[in-house]
C-alpha cells in the first residue's frame, strides 16, 4: 500500500491519460453518446464534447492563423476555453496529465534507470523548444499549413490509436522512446517539443494558477530527490523556492513527481494562492509594534 501511496499522482495521470484517450476512441470506433451526441468527438487539436462544448489545440489555432486561415468561431471559442482551462491549472499540466508523450518519456526513464544507460549522450539547451515553436509558425506561414501538426508525434498518436490502425501511433512512439532512451533524458518533452514550449510561455504570461506546488522550506533538508525525479529540474531552485514557497509557473507540469519523491513532504499541491512565506522583516516590524 505504501508503494501505492508513493505513486499516487503517477497512478492518477495514468488513470486520466487513458481515461481521455478511451473517450476519444469509444466515441470514433464504438459511437458512445451522452444526450444523444457524440461523447468525445475529434481529437487533441480539435474536439467537442456532447456537441456542445468546442476544445481547440491553441497552437495548432495560431498555426493556421499564421497559414492565412480565418478560424472559426467555434475554433476560436474552444481555443479560449482550453487556455482560460489551462491558465487556472496551470498550463502545463496539459503535458504532465493529458499528453500521450508523458507516458512514451516516462517508460524510456524507467527502463534508461534500470539498464543504468547514460542519461546524456547529446547534450543541447532546453530552450530549443522555443525556436522550433517559432520555426513551426514560420512554416506555417510559408507553407499555408499547420506545419507542427502534419509532423508532430503527439498527435499522430492520438490520431492513429483513435481512428487508424496503431502503425502509424507505433512508430512515432517508437522514434520518441529511442530518443529518451539512448540519447537524451526528457529529449522530446523537455528539449524539443514546440507544444511544451507553447504550455510554458503561457505559464509565464499567467503567472498565478490556481494550482501548484508548494514547498515548506522548514521540512525541506535538500537532499536532492525531487530534482532527480522532475522531468524539468531547472524549476527547483532551493533559494528561491524558500522566498516564495512555492515552483514558479512556466515550466512545471504539476505532475507530482517531486511530491512522491519528497519523503519530508516538503512538497504538496495547493489549491490557491501560496502561503505568505514569513520574513526577518516582518519579524522586526511585529516586535516594534509590540514595544
């Protein structure tokens, strides 16, 4: 049960990830309604649920804006809703919860540890993310099409297990693993993907949602296990999570891999605003008013 315990958000991430995937396909394949309509009808760039609520992939709206197509209003409306969505849970969580690459990444970890492979053989700057994410948009308007979904491996499959044959979801899976695997840890979710980097620049621009992961500094006895868990451990940064008691929006996929790692529970999701971390200043002020 402890095991269990330890692997609480992990088992929910799995549960939701497959949960939404199921959707999609009982929806495509087994015609699952609610009310009459289509279930979960579409897929991660473009869906609607009941035949009521439109979810639209913000990226792949900008794509097209960038191509020269005028979305539609329903197009429009679902991408507001998914980044109003997105923006109070924090926009990454898209990647840590929903994403089928977080499973694909997440089995190459596992099996990288225990053939003790090396976790770098290539080396490059998380921050090329960003220049694929301008190069997709760049493509786009020079080609007239959304230029990172006819390559982007996280929708071929979504696509392929939800409408095709699973060859084409096989494969892209397959190339993403082996590159996790053999070449780069978190090579394709942490390095490379134009989508996360999409997630986390609207993380920075929001700053404040409404859930995330807070840090008791007086538990806290860095020992380092929740930067060896996190898929971006350039988040956890002791100094200054100890002045605001919390990771910092942007990068973090509140995936709750620091929280099962952290025997001190130093790490817990917090529904709200942080804590107001308590500082020497205001210890001074709290004994002048005293006196």
């Amino acid at each position: 049960m402890k095991r269990l315990y330890n692997m609480r958000w992990t088992l929910a991430r799995r549960a939701l990830q497959l949960a939404v995937l199921g959707l999609f396909a009982g929806t495509a394949r087994l015609g699952w309604t609610l009310a009459g309509e289509p279930l979960l009808d579409g897929t991660l760039s473009a869906s609607e649920v009941a035949g009521t609520i439109p979810l639209s992939d913000p990226l792949a709206l900008l794509e097209r804006l960038a191509a020269g197509h005028m979305p539609t209003l329903t197009a429009g409306l679902g991408a507001l809703i998914v980044l109003v969505l997105y923006s109070l849970l924090g926009s990454r969580t898209f990647c840590g919860w929903i994403c089928p690459m977080d499973m694909v990444a997440d089995a190459a970890e596992w099996l990288r540890v225990r053939l003790e492979l090396k976790a770098d053989v290539v080396r490059i700057s998380n921050k090329v993310r960003y220049g694929l994410l301008a190069a997709a948009l760049i493509l786009s308007a020079a080609t007239g099409t959304a230029a990172f979904e006819a390559v982007s491996p996280q929708a071929w499959i979504w696509r392929d297990l939800v409408f095709g044959t699973g060859l084409a979801a096989l494969s892209a899976a397959s190339a993403v693993f082996a590159l996790d695997l053999a070449l780069m840890k978190h090579g394709w979710c942490g390095h490379l993907c134009p989508l996360g980097a999409f997630w986390s620049l609207v993380g920075r621009l929001t700053r404040s949602p409404v859930v995330r992961v807070s840090f008791d500094d007086a538990a806290c006895n860095r020992c380092g296990d929740c930067l060896r868990a996190c898929p971006e451990p350039h988040v956890i940064r002791f100094a200054s999570l100890k002045e605001t008691g919390r990771i910092p929006a942007g990068d973090c996929l509140n995936c709750g891999r620091c929280i099962e790692a952290c025997g001190e529970n130093a790490l817990k999701f917090r529904i709200g605003p942080a804590p107001r971390i308590r500082t020497s200043s205001d210890t001074h002020q709290g004994e002048n008013h005293h006196d």
